[in-house]
C-alpha cells in the first residue's frame, strides 16, 4: 500500500531493451500462452510430452522473438516465457522441420540492424539488412524469420550469409551497438568464439578460454548468459570476462520451479529471478512482501536490506502461489483463486476469525482477480481482471462492483498504490503511474523498469 520506492537502492544500471515498448507490448518475457493456463496447470498439457524444464534441461538454444518473448529450445521442443509448458517448434516455425528433419536447432538470435534496416534495400540478399527477425542455425543452413514466417530464399547456406562462421554451431547471441560498438552477433562453437560485425560482415576469434563451452547463449535485460548444461555463466561480450559467483543453476532464475537446487540462496534468487512476480504489497507500519511461487521477500521498515522466507512460515493457510495482495485497515488480504484470507499484521499474522471467505462474498468480485490494491489510506480498491479494472468501496457492505476503467495492459502481474503513485508489474519490468486514473487513461507506456535490478538491487 505504501511503497516507498525513493528509499530502496535504485541502481540506474538501466537495461538497454530492444523495441521500443509499445502501448500494447508484449516485450516482456513472460506473455506466452501457458499466462491464463498459470492459475490450471493441467489444461493445455497435450503437447507437454513429460518434458519439464525443471529437470534441469540443457537448451538447444535461446533467444526471444520480435516481441521480446523469450523463446528455450530443445530437441522439437520449445517453451516460450520463463514458465510455460513445452510445445513442439514447428507449430510456430513451420518450415525448420522441412527442410532437415533433424528434430532441433543448433542455434538462435534475434537480429539487431535497425540502422541497416532504415536503407532496407531487397536487392541485397545477405541477411544483414534484417532488423528484428528471429535467425535460426540447423547444421550449414541459415532461417531468418519474419513474424514467425520464414523470409523469401532462405534457408541459405550458413557461410553465404555470415562469413567466417562455421557450421554445426552451438550458440549465437545477439549484441547491439550500445553494448559492442557495432551491431553484432556472437557465435559459440566448442571452446571457439566469434563476434561477427553485421554491418562489416566480418568476422573475428576471440580467445576465451576462460568460458564454458555455451551450448545456448541469451541476452536479457542488457546483460550476456552462456548456458552450458543447466546452469550459466553471466560474461561480459566485449571482453568475456566473468565477474561474480557462477555458474548458477539455470532453473534458480529463468524458470518457474517448485523446487530449487539445494544450495540455492533463496534471497539472492527472489531478487535476481526473471520469473514474473505473483503481487508486491506493504503493510501500513511500513513492510513491504514481495511474492513469487513458494517464497516472498520482506523488507523490514527503515532497512534497505531484503529477504526470503518461505510463504509457509508467516502464512501457512497460504503455502504458494498467491494472485493478489493488498493491505487495508492494518489487515493483509490475501487472494487465491476464489478464496479471500484475511490476516492482522503486527508481530505475528494471524487468520481472522471466519475466513477464507469467497471473493465473491467478501469484495462483490465475480472471477479472478489477477491483482488488487489501496492508494493510502483511502478506502477505494482497485481490482484489475485481465484489461479491465474496477473500483470497490470498502467502506460499504455488501461491497459492490463501482467505476470501470479499460486498461492500456492485456495482463498485470502484480501492483501496488503508494504515496509516489501507481507500480504495475508485468514479467520482469515495472512502469509508474501518478495515479489509478492516470493508468487507465495513459496512451503511452511510461519509461520501463527492470524489476530485479532497479526494485530489489540484484546485480545480475
Ligand atoms: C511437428 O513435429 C512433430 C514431432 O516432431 C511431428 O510428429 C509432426 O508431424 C510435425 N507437424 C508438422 C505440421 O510438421
Ligand atoms: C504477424 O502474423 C500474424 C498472423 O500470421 C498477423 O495477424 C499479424 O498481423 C502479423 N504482424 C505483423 C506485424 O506483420
Ligand atoms: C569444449 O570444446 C572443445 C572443442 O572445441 C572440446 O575439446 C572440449 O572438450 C570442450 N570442453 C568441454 C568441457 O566440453
Ligand atoms: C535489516 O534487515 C535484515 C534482513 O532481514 C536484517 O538482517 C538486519 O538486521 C536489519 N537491519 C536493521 C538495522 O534492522
């Protein structure tokens, strides 16, 4: 309810984000289709074949789409977002299938050319004109996608289009000018790796020996992941410098997993973890719990310092996967599915008497609630269910659905209302708003924020 945000360490280490983010965006990794199947886990399994990313998977490759999505691969597999169920590949890419029935990719990237693509000229064939097209590599072949359609000509030969760079790769990421002073792609084969110049078309070795072999390699708010196994090494692509602990196990932050490895720092993965949010709230003494699956982050007032517990220690009525978290009146509701349960905050937290009680019953709400929060110490509660969001008197009973607003977002992860305004959370970013009016009436998105880094300090 009062978040400060002005206290926290903001590290202004802003991620350079690829497209511009639209009114309607979708550039924020975790829309995928598995959003509205995350609240029925068993709906939409029949594609799912047993694979499971939680059992440690080594990715055949990684990269996101012209929206942002990002996209694992292994074998005919792929899993969009960072909590999805597998599907097969070729229901989205169609034509890899034809043309080698190899059953994978060796490697992926979006391309980065947006100065090229401003002289986009369709007599010159050699792929660099491309801007935004998500490129496959199979064995010698090349596939540039456009939209999900494989552009005219292609696939071609590997060498044609990228000179310099050998076939059967491993890895290729992506790395923009701001990044690597010229609009680049990196390409990992065994211990070899070559940063090739879009623009030049020219490649050159760079000697780092120091670096796993990246089986797949992934760019993700600015940063560089080599995955190898399941785990991955964060490395600098200018000059492959590793810097910090790694490697990491893979399923602690780019994957939405009920158990995690055993010497996972539980702290440092909540802050770090790409996976979306499930609410942020804090009490009126001034708490603030942020949840995500099985554990929260709790930072105490006056303390710039965070930390994870497991849900089941403060609420066990609770244990995982909340929706919604508001503060209201010095109690925490907390929302799961149809259920609503009430908690007094102070020392301890405890079940009010009565409670859960329905969504319905207790807020007038029909369906779920996908987030709710007070602004202050004002009465009014805003519920947002998928693009539209209503206003509820707490003050009045029986509560009563009041105003509804249509939303400038398809789906929210987690907000909150405070004293310096509006925080809505969709996968791993967050925008600000002065106010709930102000948000459902803003035609543009405001400056984009980075979750991990900018809220909760994580520095990878
Ligand atoms: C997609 O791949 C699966 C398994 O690899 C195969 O059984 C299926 O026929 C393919 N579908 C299409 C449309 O090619
Ligand atoms: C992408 O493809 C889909 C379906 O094929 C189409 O509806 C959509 O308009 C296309 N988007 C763009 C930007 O071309
Ligand atoms: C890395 O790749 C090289 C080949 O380029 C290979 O000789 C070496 O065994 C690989 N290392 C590991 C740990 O797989
Ligand atoms: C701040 O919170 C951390 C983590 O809960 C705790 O270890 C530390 O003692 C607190 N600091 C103060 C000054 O209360």
């Amino acid at each position: 309810m009062k978040l400060l945000f002005g206290t926290l360490c903001v590290c202004l280490a802003l991620a350079v984000s690829f497209g511009a983010p639209t009114l309607h965006a979708d550039a924020h990794g975790d829309h995928d289709s598995s959003h509205a199947g995350d609240h029925d886990h068993h709906k939409d399994d029949h594609h799912a074949d047993n694979l499971d990313r939680c059992d440690g998977i080594e990715f055949d490759a990684i990269t996101v789409d012209e929206k942002g999505t990002p996209y694992f691969f292994k074998g005919d597999h792929l899993w969009k977002g960072f909590y999805a169920h597998a599907e097969l590949s070729n229901g989205t890419f169609h034509e890899l299938d034809d043309q080698h029935h190899l059953g994978h990719v060796d490697a992926a990237f979006r391309m980065h050319n947006p100065d090229r693509h401003k002289h986009h000229d369709h007599s010159d064939e050699h792929g660099d004109q491309y801007h935004d097209h998500v490129v496959f590599f199979l064995d010698d072949k090349v596939f540039i996608y456009d939209n999900h359609s494989l552009e005219k000509n292609y696939p071609k030969e590997i060498r044609e289009v990228f000179p310099g760079i050998p076939s059967h790769l491993d890895a290729a990421v992506e790395c923009p000018k701001a990044e690597c002073e010229t609009d680049s792609v990196l390409f990992f084969k065994g211990d070899n790796v070559y940063h090739f110049e879009i623009e030049k078309r020219e490649a050159h070795e760079e000697d780092w020996a120091h670096l796993p072999n990246c089986t797949s390699a992934f760019r993700w708010l600015g940063h560089y992941y080599c995955f190898h196994g399941h785990e991955f090494t964060k490395f600098n692509p200018v000059t492959g410098k590793v810097t910090g602990n790694y490697p990491k196990d893979a399923r602690d932050f780019f994957m939405k997993c009920p158990k995690f490895a055993k010497d996972s720092d539980h702290t440092e993965r909540e802050k770090c973890s790409r996976v979306h949010l499930d609410d942020i709230t804090s009490d009126d003494a001034g708490n603030v719990y942020a949840f995500r699956g099985h554990y929260y982050l709790h930072r105490a007032p006056d303390n710039n310092t965070w930390k994870a517990h497991p849900i089941d220690d403060t609420w066990k009525e609770i244990h995982s996967d909340v929706d919604t978290v508001f503060s209201y009146n010095n109690n925490l509701y907390m929302i799961k599915g149809n259920q609503v349960y009430v908690y007094s905050t102070g020392e301890k937290h405890t079940l009010l008497d009565g409670y859960p009680k329905s969504v319905s019953e207790e807020l007038g709400i029909e369906g779920h609630v996908d987030v709710a929060f007070v602004c202050n110490d004002a009465h009014v509660l805003y519920v947002i269910q998928g693009d539209k969001m209503h206003e509820v008197d707490l003050q009045n009973r029986p509560r009563v659905k009041g105003v509804e607003y249509k939303l400038p977002f398809h789906h929210i992860d987690a907000g909150t209302c405070g004293s310096d305004g509006v925080k809505i959370m969709e996968g791993s970013y967050f925008y600000q708003f002065e106010s709930p009016r102000l948000m459902a009436t803003s035609r543009m998105l405001p400056v984009q924020h980075t979750i991990s880094v900018e809220l909760f300090g994580c520095d990878h």
